[in-house]
C-alpha cells in the first residue's frame, strides 16, 4: 500500500472497524470501496447482486467520504 493509501485505512479502521484490504482497494463495512488513489472521487458503493443501492449503504458511502476527506490537506 502507499503512504496515502495505508493513512486512508488507518483512519476508517479506527471509525469503522470492519476494513480490509482487496487488492489495492479498501472495502469498508462490506459496503464501500475506495480505489487508489484514495480520494473523494475514489468512493463508490459495492453493487449486491440483484439488490439496488439502499439508504445503508448512502449512509455508508457518506461517511466513508468524511473520512476520507477529513486527511485531504
């Protein structure tokens, strides 16, 4: 992981506690994943098969947001 990419999961880990690693990309909550290079526009909610965007994962992929954003000087 990068610099950028490691302080980014350190911080939605710290907030979310269910964060791991895929590959390159962060996976918050089973919800949410953010790609390199881990900024806002990096965000977007995991698709369930079968199943469209629901007010949970908003919710989620909002927050991760805020988070992510919070260590953009």
């Amino acid at each position: 992981a990068t610099v950028q990419g490691q302080a980014v999961f350190d911080r939605l880990l710290k907030a979310c506690n269910e964060v791991v690693w895929k590959g390159e990309s962060i996976i918050v909550l089973n919800q949410v994943q953010v790609d390199p290079p881990y900024g806002l526009d990096d965000c977007k909610t995991l698709q369930q098969s079968g199943k469209k965007k629901g007010a949970l994962e908003e919710d989620s992929l909002d927050r991760v947001k805020k988070i992510v954003s919070s260590g953009i000087p």
